[in-house]
C-alpha cells in the first residue's frame, strides 16, 4: 500500500496547485476585480475591451502549464517558458486594466483601496516568480520546482494576492452583506502593513532555512507575525459580532451569510494550524503534514468558500435574476465543509496517531465530497448565469426612430452599494445621492461610446435624474416603503440618430392607461400626485423636440429617448 503522502509525483501536486492558484482562483478573483472595482470607485471600468485579451492569455497560459509540467521532456519543455510568459501578460494587462479605473476614480480614498492595489502588485510579483520557475524547468531540463522555493512562493501568492483582495472586498461589503458594524480602521491598517512587510521576510526565510539551519526562528517567528496580522483582520471586520438590525425589514436571499462566515472559520483554523509548525522538529514528517493541512484549510476552506460565498450573492445580481437553487447551493456549502474538514483532520491525525490505515481510507474520500460539491456549486452558478432575463419589453417603436440601434449597456443598480460610509440617516439627500453618482457613470460611459448628452445640472430639470429617483419611489419592500436595497434595471441603446434609456424598477407597477386618463380628468388615483408625469412634461420644454419618453411593461418601466442635434 502507498499510503504516503510522498509517493505523489511532486510535479502532480504542484501541476494541481497551479491550477487552483492561478486557474481557478486567479480567474475568479480577475472576475469579481472587473466587477467590483468600477462600482466601489464610482467610475466605469476603464480599457473595457482588453478584458476578452487577458481572459484568453490566462486561460491558455494555465492550460499549457497543466498538460506540460506533468510530462515535460526535451522536447516539450519549452511550452512551460511559453505558458509563464502567457500568464505573465495576462497578469499585466489585468494590473493596467485595475490600475487605469481607480486612477480615473474621481472618489476619495478609503481604506480599502491599498488592498486592492497592493494585491494587484503582489499578483504582479507572483506572475513574474512563476516565469522564473517555469524558465527554471526549461533549462535544468526537469518536471519538478524546488520545493523550498515552491512551498513560499504558494504562501506569497495567497497571502500577498489573494487575501489582499478579499480583504479589499470584505472591508467595503461585509458589513452591508452581513448587517454588522462598519469595519474598525485602525485594525485593518495595522493588518494590512504588517503582512505587506512580513510577506517577503516570510519568502526569503523559508525558501532558505533548510540551506541556513539559523534562519529557522526568522521563518518562525514569520509565522506568527502572519497569524497574528490576520487574527487582527478578523477582529477589525467584525465577521462575528451581533447583528445591528438595521436590515432585518429587507426580504432578500441571505444564503451566502453562512458561507462568509464559515471562510473565516477556516481562515482561522489554517493559521492556528500554522501556528502549530514551530512546536514540531523543523522539517519533520509531522511538520510537513501540518503544513499540507493548513494549506488545505486556507486555499479550500477559506478561498474557495469566500468565492462561493461572494459569487452565491453577486452572480444573481449582475444577472438580475434569482439563483438557480437555494437547496442546492445549501448542499454544496454543507459538503464542502464536511469534505474539507475530513482532510484537514484526517491529515494533522496521520502526522500525530499510528492509525494511519483508518485516516488515509478517509483522507481519499474527503477529495470525492469536496468535488460532489464543488460540481454542485459550478452547475448552480452555471445555471444562474444562463438562466433567461425577465422578458424586458424593448421599446420597439422608439428604437426604430434613432436607426440601427444596438444595446449598448445592461446595468442592474442596487443604490445601496453608492454608499461606502456604511449606515446613514435616511434623509431625501442620501436617498437620492445615489442617482447623481451612478448618472455621472453613465455619462462618462456614453462619452466612451461617442454619445456627447448636455443633461441638465439642476435634478429638477434632468429626466435621466427623475427616472431613477421615480424608480427609486416605486421600488417597494414588503411594508410599502422605497428600498435602498432593491435593484433598478437600466439599458441603454444607441442608434445613428438618438438614443434611448430604459429604466425598470422592482415594483408592482400600474395601469399606465388608466392613471394618465384619471389625471387629465383631474381624478384622484394615488399615484403621487402625478408627480413623475409632471416632470416628464416639464423636461420635454426644456429639451423640446429632443425628449420623448414612454412608460411601458407593467407600468415600471419608463423609456427616454434622445435625438441627437442635426
């Protein structure tokens, strides 16, 4: 019986860790970084199209480094050069994409913004090591990174990249997503320099203590700086602490809660299991298991659920549609865990016990769990993201009227998310802030697209500004009041002689028909004195054959069509 966790090919373990590190949860990460980014910096997500490049430089890049590391030979080890170098430009272009947006970002700065930048630094880092390593293989003619190279350089990778950008994402939505207190600053600070210093200081002391015995309580005490960095950021998120219950009114899925959560569960564990190494003999068999452990714990427990957990509440929004299956992802996240704590477990008892027989027939298992349930997730995700939109009525009457027209934009808006202080008194110029923030993106998107709107300064007299704040109004939660918290659906298509805004809000809508007869009747029909019609009316003189608008779907959808200047 192999029962060892030796007798893998290394270039196996390492091709797996590749794939994780840089195929799935780089990708996931590149993802969510275009996403998030533009929304938290208040601006549009700059050099759009050199996305489809970089998806498609990683993607390659990965794919030839799975297939050739495993069987590298004279022949064939060139493409492991080729596949860093393909990495390495996707890295790159992803780094200028990031940094071109929060340049042009117009907002101040907030704790999370030196997350997000030095996470985007330490990617570049990594990108440029991993060339080296794969330059390395080319020329030494071998399969196998070092080991004392390979070990720091995961840790590097995860620490420096990865949580710098979960920590930038946690720090600006834990506290909405969960309903907990705003993060503590000083914490997070005292987090984020301490690791950023500890980083390399942990790479050079590990990558050379089995050379220099003496360096040993460095990478010791490197650990702990980590440990306690971390454990620092905890505290500062406030992930554990009581509810405020400012959202308790709000009906919305909540699923991904436990999920969050549960990341910091294991994100704690790995550290305490790292914190574990130094209380054995340095490079011992027990050590070596332990540091497999805490790797799982991190990369599995913490990583991968924190990108469920995130990817179970942002996927169906960005969708604008609800995900696949609540029981299912309940499943998958109940598996996950169960398949992550049997190898965690299994593999601190074989470094510890003498019944290795029992934990390895149990150690093999927990990989079949954590794939049942990473299979589930990926087909739930799947499924949400090509679920069919809501039948959105396209204004087929206006559209033929600014010729050829294409849509150009599909936004679901959650005004919510345009508020970075946290918690805030529910006055009229909060409730509205929102819309002036979210219509200067769109005015810089449309001047992106060579569409050049003078819309009105003064909100009174903007029918874009009146759209949204009327959808706003109509947007209901269960007890009849307006919702920061729901979405608004916004297209936009643009033709060769105009172009058209539709804008749908969550609400029940109207009759259209019958409330415009009842208020040139003058009849009462509840519908906020007319107010949204008025407007519309109002802007039209200012605008005068430039503005035509149409309410349409169920009564909350509103159409504005501009034509363009002869």
């Amino acid at each position: 019986k192999n029962q060892n966790f030796h007798y893998v090919l290394h270039s196996l373990v390492q091709t797996h860790g590749h794939a994780q590190l840089f195929g799935w949860v780089g990708l996931c990460i590149i993802g969510f970084a275009y996403y998030i980014v533009p929304r938290v910096k208040n601006v549009e997500l700059k050099y759009r199209e050199l996305t489809t490049t970089c998806f498609w430089l990683m993607v390659t890049g990965t794919v030839i480094r799975i297939f050739a590391q495993p069987y590298a030979n004279e022949s064939t080890n060139i493409l492991l050069p080729v596949s860093g170098l393909l990495e390495f430009m996707a890295v790159a272009l992803f780094a200028f994409i990031i940094f071109s947006t929060v340049l042009a970002s117009q907002e101040k700065k907030e704790p999370y913004d030196k997350f997000i930048m030095a996470g985007v630094l330490w990617f570049l880092v990594c990108s440029i090591m991993n060339l080296f390593m794969d330059v390395f293989m080319f020329f030494t003619n071998t399969n196998e990174i070092p080991r004392t190279f390979y070990s720091p350089f995961v840790h590097a990778f995860l620490l420096g990249f990865v949580f710098m950008f979960i920590f930038a994402v946690n720090i600006r939505t834990v506290y909405a997503f969960l309903d907990v207190g705003t993060a503590r600053i000083g914490a997070i600070n005292t987090t984020f320099w301490l690791l950023n210093l500890t980083i390399p200081l942990y790479f050079i002391a590990h990558s050379l203590s089995y050379k220099f015995p003496f360096l040993i309580p460095i990478s010791n005490l490197t650990i702990y700086l980590v440990a306690f960095s971390i454990l620092l950021f905890v505290y500062g998120i406030r992930i554990f602490e009581k509810s405020t219950q400012e959202l308790d009114d709000v009906v919305m899925d909540r699923s991904y809660s436990k999920t969050i959560r549960a990341a910091y569960v294991w994100l704690i564990i790995g550290v305490l299991i790292l914190g574990a190494k130094p209380l054995f003999t340095a490079f011992s068999e027990a050590q070596y298991l332990l540091h497999g452990a805490a790797n799982h714990a991190l990369a599995v427990g913490f990583v991968t659920l924190m990108i469920i957990g995130y990817a179970s509440k942002m996927v169906p929004t960005f969708k604008g549609v609800d995900m696949h299956s609540i029981k299912l992802a309940n499943l998958s996240f109940y598996l996950l865990n169960i398949g992550c704590f049997l190898r965690v477990y299994t593999q601190i008892m074989i470094g510890l016990s003498h019944s290795e027989d029992f934990y390895y027939s149990l150690i093999g298992f927990s990989g079949w769990i954590e794939l049942t349930a990473i299979g589930m997730f990926g087909y739930n995700v799947w499924k949400t993201m090509n679920a069919e939109d809501e039948d959105i009525e396209e204004p087929e009457e206006m559209l033929t009227e600014i010729g050829n027209p294409s849509k150009i934009k599909s936004d679901r808006v959650v005004p919510w998310e345009y508020y970075p202080e946290g918690k805030f008194e529910n006055s009229e110029v909060k409730d509205f802030q929102w819309s002036f923030d979210y219509q200067a993106q769109l005015v810089d998107f449309l001047e992106e697209n060579g569409v050049c709107l003078n819309l009105h300064s003064d909100p009174r007299q903007n029918p874009v500004i009146k759209a949204l704040e009327n959808a706003y109004n109509h947007t209901l939660n269960d007890e009849g009041n307006s919702d920061l918290k729901l979405p608004i659906d916004v297209e936009i298509y643009k033709g060769e002689e105009g172009v058209i805004f539709t804008i749908t809000d969550s609400g029940k809508g109207f009759d259209f028909a019958e409330v415009a007869e009842k208020m040139k009747k003058q009849e009462k029909y509840f519908q906020n004195a007319g107010h949204g019609f008025l407007v519309y009316d109002f802007c039209k003189g200012i605008y005068t054959d430039g503005l035509h608008y149409e309410v349409s779907g169920k009564g909350n959808r509103i159409n504005i069509m501009y034509k363009f200047e002869k």
